[in-house]
C-alpha cells in the first residue's frame, strides 16, 4: 500500500460539507484515510474571487496506481460538480490535487508528482505541516516545515477548526 497525500479544496457552494463528501469518496474510491488536517480558509490562489476557498490536506493508504489514483480523483470532483472549463486559476466545487505519492517523482503530461507548485502556496505548506512536519520533498530534498519557513506567498491562510479523524 502507498501514501498519498491529496489537498482538497473549493470556492463554490457548501465549501465544508463539499470537503466531507470528498472525504467519504475518496475512503471509498481511493483508500482509507489515516490523517486529515485541519480545514483552512484561504484567498483564492492565482486569480481574484469574492468567496474564499476552504481547504484540507489528507493521507491515505492506497493500492491504487499513481494513475488509477487520479482517475479516481477526477472521478469524484465530477461527482462532486468540478467543471473544467479550460481555465487553471478558477472558481470551482471541489478540486482535489495529488501532492505525493509515496516519494515518487513522475513528470506525464497528465500526471505530476511531487505537485510541482506545492512549494510555492502556503494553502498548501499550513495544513500539511501541521499533519507531517517532517515529510521530506523528493525533488527538493527538504522538510515541509523548512518549505513553509521559506514559502514567499503572502496570501492570506486561517485554521477554521481543529479536525479530527472521522470513521469512514
């Protein structure tokens, strides 16, 4: 079984009850989850929105392949009322992003592991140190924590509440 830590995250509709139902899909579809952290409100990141995105880092264990995995995940933000509108930087239900898989690197033109941006976004760096300080990037060779501490992203990131590990 591997690891893989996804961020979820959305602007649009019911933003908590959203993360929950991707949650439950995702133990359901994708592997059981061993960690989440704590949701985050953030301003919306490379474009300009007047709702601000809820956010959430998970761990699950897996034996999907990196690319059964994303299958899945695209799967679930479909469910989930996700459209693609061409767009990278837009409003959206759900949008769920692969950050790691174990400590593999794969660069694919639909798939890329480590997310090649992680290091730049603190939405990203908050909750996922907060559940693993010390995991270790593949492509940079530094902690989470060191990322965060050198993260130049000044947008503006606030721990909603504490959350704790429901049974899915």
């Amino acid at each position: 079984m591997a690891g893989i830590y996804l961020i979820l995250g959305g602007n649009i509709g019911d933003r908590a009850s959203l993360l929950e139902l991707a949650c439950k899909k995702i133990a359901g579809m994708v592997g059981k989850i061993e960690k989440v952290s704590s949701v985050y409100e953030t301003e919306p990141w490379g474009f300009v929105h007047e709702t601000p995105f809820l956010n959430q880092i998970i761990k699950a264990r897996t034996k999907l392949k990196p690319a059964e995995a994303l299958r899945k995940i695209i799967d679930i933000e479909k469910q989930l009322g996700r459209e693609r509108e061409g767009q990278q930087f837009t409003a959206r239900t759900i949008d769920i992003d692969i950050l790691f898989y174990n400590d593999m690197i794969i660069d694919t033109e639909d798939l890329k592991i480590p997310h090649p941006r992680l290091h730049q976004r603190r939405f990203v760096l908050e909750p996922l140190a907060e559940i693993d300080r010390g995991l270790i990037h593949p492509v940079l060779k530094k902690t989470i924590a060191l990322l965060l501490s050198e993260c130049t992203d000044t947008l503006k990131v606030r721990r909603l509440k504490n959350k704790t590990l429901p049974e899915y």
